[in-house]
C-alpha cells in the first residue's frame, strides 16, 4: 500500500509524525528558510508507506511535491512535461530521503520583449502554462524590460505607462485618452504605411506580413490576420487616442492576471521597468513636468491597476556600454551621478505612494568600467537590486564585480540566446543552478 502525504509544518505534520512513528523528525532542523524543502518515505509500524513532502514554505512544499515527482522518472521543461511510459517498469523507491536547499534565493527568466520570438507574441494561456511550468522548475522569478518613449518615429512599448497622475483613472489603473501616447509590441502585419521599413526589422530574415498570405496551409493556425498581442487583439496597429489608451488598459490585464496567477498558483514574483534617464510623453516633457512627479504617476498606476510586482527596475540603456568591450562608461562620466539622483527621486514617488514594491538596477552593464560595483555603494538602501545581463550580449561571463557585492540584493543574468539569431537553432540551455 502507497499513501501520498503533502504537509507543511504545523500539527498536521506533528500528527502524522507521531501516528507513523516517523524516526527522522530530527531531519526537519535540516529545513533553512526560503526554499528549502525535503522528501522522505514513510513506513507504517503495520505495514505500508507514504511519501512525505514538507517546505520551509508554503512554495517550498509545491517545489517537494515536483522533487519528489522528479526522483520518479518525471522531468519538467518550460515547454511541458516528460512523464515515463508505463513500459519503463516504474516501481516506487523503497527507501527515499533528500533535503534539497537551492543555491540562490533567486531564480528565473527575464524574457526580452522587442522581438517576435519573445513575450510580443505570448497569449494569456501561454503566461499561465509558462508561470506554472517555472515552478515545476523551482524557478519563483520573471522580470520584464520596457523600451523607453522614442518619439518621434519610433516604437514604444506598452509594458509600463508613462505619465503624471492626472493621465489615468485612479479607481482603477485605465489610461485616459489625454494621458495616451503611441505604443505597440510586435505584430505580424507591417503598419510602417508610410515608407519601406518592416516593423522593428532588427532581426536578420523577418520579414512583416498579414498572416492570410502564409503558405501551405500556416494561415489557419491563426485567428486573425494582424496577429500579436492578445493587447491588440481588436485594434491591430492604434491609431487614435481612445486605440492608445486602450492598448495600456488591455496590456494591464493581461499582466495582472498573469502576474497574480504566477504569485498564487505557482508562487512565481515579477518585475518591470524602464530605461532611465526617464524620457517622458513630449507632451508632458513640453508641460515642464516633474520627474518626480511621472515616476509617482507611473507607480500609482500599477497600485490602481492591481499589477502585483515585487520589483521595478531601472535599466540603463545599452549607450552605457561600450560594445568594443562590454564594459561600463567611466565613473567619472556625470551620467553615473545622474543616475542615483534619480534613484533617489523614484523612491521618494515609490514611497510617496505606498508602493509595495522594491526598487533596483539592470541593464546592459553593471556599472562603471572601472567600479562595476559603483552601485552596491551610491545606494546603500539594502532592498534595493543590483542586476545586469553579461556584457556583448551575452558573450562576457558574469561581471566578476558581483563577487564584491552585497549577495543578498544582486542578481547576475546569463543569457540564453543568441541574440542577432533569435530566428535560427539555440544551443540547449537546460536547468543548471537550481
């Protein structure tokens, strides 16, 4: 007889110790905070056995119940699940008992926007499965860059609104039509109608078109012909202010909905961010408005739209690398100083507002040339991230300037793709640190 027993700490646990007369009780001091989790089997003084899963959290015990599943033959991928066919021969291990402590207290995906191939594409489903799957992973993080305003001419992207508190509805997040700007992900159908340019052409062999010309039958896997965001699923390419605003009303759901399923059901947190220097709407640029006050419209937007984040990132732009080298510009450049003075005007917004969330740095490098760690020191506030993803696009190894910083608030970000060929094959990135 095989019993399957799922607990946390508490009486429940205590009473299936003592009723199974369980000999290891001693092993659940093994057990730190976080993420740590054990398995162990069970054997009844009259005979048969349970499988015991317990988590020094209530996501620490999902991730035993996936340890568990794993040491049976299951294995877990972002694209779905491999479950043993009944041939192999599967027998439950008669003696079973691990205590499994991840080696970072953060572990996730940060997805790239701007491209056909990334999150411009992803249906709401797809958010759920994709959540759902990092937890069988025990991945619990995902975070989110927003390419900045680029007017005039250029493609914004409607991840996080930008503007005062006077551009939205407080009661519930909605952008009003005198407070939207031109935005868009990606699409498949090109609405450049007014020169030759694919839309975001960045990508060697992209090319923009209506899905009803695909060929060879492709045109029916698809449910209409401008094809992209579920956020634009009506609109295609927004044209007006009320189309606009819209946009950002429609990419907010879907986030929080995909947010709050990936906090609750898989216990996965989230961020997003944008680039600074801030670059505001022109219209409020033209205004004379406050950067302080836009970073405070921009946060008591994402409280009003119930967007639950745990971070939002301030990412410098890629014009802070020197691409010959994949290092920072030199701290003497004022842009370094400029940066944490507006860190310090977005924390007097994020508190001015009650944000609940905690503030940090990412971008292409992860400070200065020559004190990657510049960071680490300029903002003492110990919640406040350090991030970066590795220099030349992925081809430097991690900033060995992670190695002088504070480990509790830092993140090193490997990439897993080749970003000039996101359309050809991928090396293999399977789960290494976790």
């Amino acid at each position: 007889m095989v019993r399957r027993v799922v607990a946390t700490k508490g009486r429940a646990l205590q009473s299936l110790v003592a009723a199974w007369g369980w000999d290891r009780a001693t092993a659940l001091d093994e057990l730190r905070q976080g993420d740590s989790h054990l398995i162990s089997m069970l054997a009844h003084p009259s005979g048969g056995s349970a499988y015991l899963c317990v988590g020094a959290s209530p996501r620490a015990t999902l991730y035993a119940v996936y340890s568990l599943l794993e040491t049976l033959g299951v294995r877990f991928y972002l694209h779905g699940d491999v479950v043993p066919e009944e041939s192999a021969g599967f027998t439950m291990p008669k003696t079973l008992h691990q205590v499994f402590a991840p080696r970072f207290e953060v572990r996730g995906l940060q997805p790239f926007h701007d491209f056909p191939m990334g999150p411009d594409f992803w249906q709401p489903r797809f958010w759920q499965a994709l959540t759902s799957n990092m937890a069988k992973m025990k991945l619990n993080f995902f975070g989110f860059h927003t390419y900045p305003l680029q007017e005039p001419g250029g493609i914004t992207e409607p991840l996080v609104w930008v503007g005062t508190g006077a551009g939205f509805n407080h009661s519930d997040g909605t952008v009003l039509p005198s407070g939207a700007y031109e935005a868009s992900w990606y699409l498949t159908e090109n609405f450049w109608a007014t020169d030759t340019h694919d839309i975001r052409g960045n990508v060697r062999g992209e090319h923009s078109m209506n899905t009803s010309v695909f060929c060879c039958g492709a045109a029916l896997a698809f449910d209409r012909g401008c094809y992209g965001s579920e956020a634009q699923a009506s609109i295609c390419y927004p044209t007006t202010k009320e189309q606009q605003a819209s946009v950002f009303d429609n990419a907010a759901t879907m986030l929080r909905d995909a947010f709050t399923w990936g906090l609750n059901f898989a216990g996965v947190e989230s961020a997003v961010g944008v680039e600074f220097p801030l670059r505001m709407p022109k219209a409020l640029a033209d205004a004379g408005a406050s950067l302080q006050s836009v970073y405070e419209g921009i946060f008591q937007r994402i409280v009003a739209a119930r967007i639950p984040i745990k971070t939002f990132w301030l990412w410098t732009t890629e014009g802070v690398e020197d691409h010959g080298t994949g290092r920072g510009l030199p701290q003497s450049n004022p842009l370094w100083q400029q940066l944490v003075e507006e860190i310090q005007i977005a924390t007097a917004a994020r508190d001015r507002v009650g944000g609940k969330f905690s503030l940090g740095t990412n971008g292409w490098c992860l400070g200065p040339g020559d004190n990657a760690s510049f960071f680490d020191v300029a903002v003492p506030d110990g919640d406040f991230k350090v991030s970066a993803i590795n220099g030349l696009l992925g081809w430097q190894a991690p900033d060995p300037a992670f190695a002088k910083m504070d480990a509790s608030r830092s993140w090193a970000i490997p990439w897993m793709e080749d970003d000039l060929a996101l359309a050809g094959a991928q090396l293999w990135v399977n789960r290494t640190i976790t």
